[in-house]
C-alpha cells in the first residue's frame, strides 16, 4: 500500500560481524542477493538488506546507518512531487531486475530515505506489530511542521496523536487512520545543527532479553530499557556503530470504566515521561555520530595541511614542483548519513552521493 514503510538498509563497514550480530536477538537469517548484497529474512521472508560501507565512503564522512523505504504506486511520479516539494534526489529512479523499482531522495530538511515499488509481491507494513519486523519509524528534523506536511503530500499519512514535551516541543504521531507508523519531533537545544535522519524500530519479543544479547555481542546502550504505555523499548548502536532501536508491544489494556479518569491521567503522564526519554536517547545517539563525523573530518583536513607544508618545504632542497595535496571532500560529512537502495551493484555510486548522519 502506497504510504507504508516496506524495506530497510544497513550500511556497515563489516558485513560478516553485521551477520552475525543481528541475529542474536532479533531471530533474522540471511540470505544471498549476489555477491555484494545480503537480504536479512524473519521466517524465510525478507524484510531488510546489507551492504559493505566502503572505504571511499567512510573517507566522505558517511558513517554506518540504517535507512527506511517507503512503498509507492508509482516511484516515477513520487519522485517528481518530491522534487516539487523541496526534495532532493540521491540517486535513481532505477529498475531491480526481479525486485522492483527505487530511489533515494532527500526530505527539504535534509532526512535520507527510498521509495520502493516491489515487482515481487512485497507489501508494506500496515502498522500492526509483528515480531521480527520494524515497528516504529522516527524522523528528528528541524522543522517538523513542515517536514509532516512534505511526508503528507507525498504518502498520504495523517497526525494521529500529539505530545507536549515541555518548552514548546511537540513530539508528533502519524500514520494511517488508527495505524501508527512512527513519530517525529524538532532538534533543540544540544542537538541544534545536527543533521536530520530517521532512527528505525526493530520489533523483539523482549526488550530486556534483547538489548542482554545484543551488549554480550558488543552493542552500546544509548537509552536503557524503558516502559512505556504498550510495551517497552531501548536505543542501541551496533557494534560498527549503526544507531536502532528495539520494541516490544503488550497485551492491549482492558477498556477502563467510567470512574476511571484519574488511571487515564496517569497514563497519560507516563506517556510525557516516556517521550522525553526519548527525545533524550536521540539527542545522545545523534551527537554521538555527529561528532564522529566531525572528527574525522577534521582529522582528514589536519592531514592535508601537513602533507602540503611538508612538499612545500622539501620542494626547494631538491630543486622541484612543490607538491600538494588534494583537499579532503568533507562535504558529505556536513550533510549526514547517505541513502542506500536494493540494487548492491551500484552502491558505490549511491554512496557518493548521500549524506551522513544518524542518530540517537
């Protein structure tokens, strides 16, 4: 269905440690798309891909990253109302032989993600949640106003529930009539100037079970498990340094009677409170991988100044052209985390010209 999210990519520096991480909580195998791309499955099924972060894009500043993909009727036309609407292009559209049709775009804020038509009989997401699955969507931005209306325009989803967050700051609900997919919220504060992205949900039977599995194997915790009203959740980085979250959802609570307001007030409460540690936890994981990003940047323009003065100074005892290096290309770096797609063969390509950036 047009509007729901239906594939996922990792971009990671080591694909073999990748392999075998994931699996030791979320219960994913892997399967072989060709030499270069991995699909990860949950009951033989694929939900997700895998691809190797190469050097040259490390170099640009592009640091491991998940990214959703959003199903379209037609990816042609949704390409075009994007650029329309202040988008930007990252690469394609392009066919997948016996896959489907893709694009990386950006968002006008500057959010990294794809739109997919499967060829294949893939379907989207429709909200509910399922174990081994992705189960939340989440867009930090700097405008979520107008961030919310180019996702409208372009898929269709609709605000179904808002939260104050004290100060000002809403943290905003949307998706398909009563489906939730996932919400999105502003960059404040201590998080002013970083890059937009998205952070995705993976679905696990047990969230405390989970994030154990997942630090044995050597993932860092950025927000600690936490209930919330429905389930509980927690904010991770992999190994390689990839930002995800995990969910688990709870039996639905029993219909409260009408006496019953202050618990719904309680509720309520908790939900503010819930939210808040959210917004934290991203706010941590996206100066995590900002400064990341920073530094190596820094490093590589510290590099080419010492590398210039160097030639410079040794070209006159030797009666040669001084040599200098090229500057390092850390505009990528500025822009955050790239765009990937289903097709590994041309990830190169993709990469190049993607942004870094994730989050939490």
């Amino acid at each position: 269905m047009h509007g729901q999210f239906i594939w996922y990519e990792l971009t990671t520096p080591d694909v073999d440690a990748a392999k075998k991480f994931y699996p030791r909580f979320t219960g994913w195998g892997t399967q072989a798309f060709d030499n270069d791309y991995t699909l990860w499955t949950t009951g033989g099924v694929p939900v997700a891909g895998l691809f190797r972060l190469r050097d040259e894009m490390r170099q640009q500043g592009i640091p491991p990253n998940w990214m959703p993909y959003v199903e379209s009727d037609n990816v042609d036309e949704t390409v075009a109302k994007a650029v329309s609407l202040g988008g930007r292009i990252v690469h394609g559209p392009e066919d997948i032989p016996g896959a489907g049709r893709i694009a990386v775009l950006q968002d006008p804020q500057g959010a990294a993600f794809g739109v997919y038509k499967s060829t294949s009989g893939m379907s989207g997401w429709d909200g509910t949640a399922s174990v081994g699955r992705f189960s939340w969507h989440e867009l930090m931005t700097t405008d979520r106003v107008a961030a919310f209306a180019f996702y409208r325009a372009l898929f269709g989803w609709e605000i179904n529930g808002e939260m104050d967050m004290g100060g000002g700051e809403m943290y905003s609900m949307y998706g398909h009539g009563k489906k939730m997919y996932g919400g999105m919220f502003n960059a404040t504060g201590d998080m002013a100037g970083m890059h937009p992205f998205w952070l995705v949900y993976i679905h696990v039977k047990d969230v405390g079970k989970a994030v154990a599995a997942a630090t044995k194997a050597g993932a860092t915790v950025h927000r600690p498990q936490m209930d919330i009203p429905g389930g509980s959740i927690a904010i991770l980085g992999d190994p390689q340094g990839a930002g995800f979250a995990l969910h688990h959802a709870t039996a639905p609570v029993p219909a409260a009677k009408p006496a019953a307001k202050p618990a719904a007030k309680k509720v309520a409460t908790g939900a503010k409170r819930a939210a808040k540690k959210v917004v934290k936890a991203a706010k941590k994981l996206a100066k995590k991988v900002t400064k990341k990003v920073a530094t190596a940047a820094k490093k590589v323009k510290t590099a080419t100044k010492r590398g210039t003065k160097a030639a410079a100074k040794k070209a006159p005892r030797k009666g040669a052209k001084s040599a200098t290096r090229p500057k390092a290309k850390v505009k990528a770096a500025r822009k955050g985390a790239s765009g990937a797609r289903p097709n590994a063969r041309k990830k190169t390509k993709t990469a190049r010209k993607s942004a870094a950036g994730r989050r939490r």
